[in-house]
C-alpha cells in the first residue's frame, strides 16, 4: 500500500512564496515518477510538474519560471517549490505517483490548499 502524504499549503499574497512537500511510503520511491497536480474550484484537474528518478522535470507552461519541483530520495519527498504566485495559482495541490508499470495503480495525496489573496 502506497500513501502520500503532503504538507505546506496555505496563504499566501500576490508575489509571495510556498512550498509544498510529499512524503511517500510503501513504494520504491527513487525509481518513480512523482508529480505535482492541482484543482481549482469548478476547473479540472491540471498538471502541474513532475520529476523522473534521473531528475529530469517538466513544468505546465502556467507555472514556468516560477515552480521548481524537487525530490530528496534519502527522505523519500518531493517538493514544489512556488515563487512569484498568482491569485489564479489558487487550487488544492495534490501529489500523485503514477504506475511503475502498465495497468499498475495510481495513488494521490490528499491534497493542501494553497490561497493566494491579498
């Protein structure tokens, strides 16, 4: 059984700064793909970065420049790192570990709200 769990979210004002962070157990950590995404009331569910074992990252265009998403295998974390927010970064950010393999299970945190407001 794999469990995210995720930490960090709150409020924030326009230009301010917050990480997030996912503790992951009950999987082989180093060798996953571990991703950032987030909801937004009465919007889907999006994207919003992902880092492979090797370190290699992608980011939503939206979020790039200004999110850096990071793992620490020793901690079996990953972080998302959000600088320069916006009001319309304002979501519920969810940590997700897709299949290791074909037709493998899925497992999501669940989820930390991040408010960007003045």
């Amino acid at each position: 059984q794999v469990q995210l769990v995720e930490s960090g979210g709150g409020l924030v004002q326009p230009g301010g700064s917050l990480r997030l962070s996912c503790v992951a157990s009950g999987s082989i950590f180093s060798i996953n793909i571990m991703s950032w995404y987030r909801q937004a009331p009465g919007k889907q569910r999006e994207l919003v970065a992902s880092i492979n074992s090797g370190g290699s990252t992608n980011y939503a265009h939206s979020v790039l420049g200004r999110f850096t998403i990071s793992r620490d295998n020793t901690k079996n974390t990953v972080y998302l790192q959000m600088n320069s927010l916006k009001p319309e970064d304002t979501a519920v950010y969810y940590c997700n570990r897709p299949p290791i393999v074909p037709g493998g299970n899925s497992y999501w945190g669940q989820g930390t709200q991040v408010t960007v407001s003045s």
